[in-house]
C-alpha cells in the first residue's frame, strides 16, 4: 500500500506550528552561545517534532496504514514503533462504560 493520505486541515495548522516553532527554537539555538541555551533549544525542538511525529503516526493509523508500515517509515521495527506511540482504544457506541 503506497497511497497518499490527506491531513484533515485543522490537524495539518496544528503540525504546521509544531514545525514553526521547532524551526525557531533550532534557529535561537544556532544564535545562542551559552551551551545552556542551545541545549534548552534544541529539546524544545526536539519535543515538537516528537508530538507532531506523534500526530502523523496516528493520522496514518487512523486512515488504514499498518504498524509495519508505519514502522519501515520511522526505521524501526512494528513493535518498537508500537510501544514508542501507544493509542488509546477508541470507544465505539457499543462498548461498555465503566463506573
């Protein structure tokens, strides 16, 4: 399976400001001169690239990609790619509620 999957376009703004604002933390850390604040930096960056990774892998979950394929795309294995970003269960109208 090699189809194109479209972002709905309230998710793709939100990515897109993930990116922006990881591209400014990279662009402030190659300013900085205090080990310090490149390193605060370039987490900050790195935490927004993880959620809006985060948030691709879900897209694709969600419109009928595999774990596997997911997987190859992170270059990694189906299960490490599994255990790095759980899902919840979804709650479908026919599933219990608890107390």
């Amino acid at each position: 399976m090699n189809h194109q999957v479209p972002i709905p376009r309230l998710q793709l703004r939100r990515l897109a400001d993930e990116l922006a604002h990881a591209l400014r933390a990279v662009t402030e850390a190659r300013a900085a001169s205090d080990a310090l604040d490149v390193l605060t930096q370039v987490t900050e960056a790195i935490e927004d690239l993880s959620a809006t990774q985060y948030g691709l892998v879900n897209v694709l979950l969600d419109h009928g990609h595999t774990w596997s394929q997911v997987g190859e795309a992170l270059n990694t294995s189906p299960a490490a790619a599994k255990r790095r970003y759980p899902r919840r269960e979804r709650r479908t109208a026919s599933s219990p509620t608890s107390p």
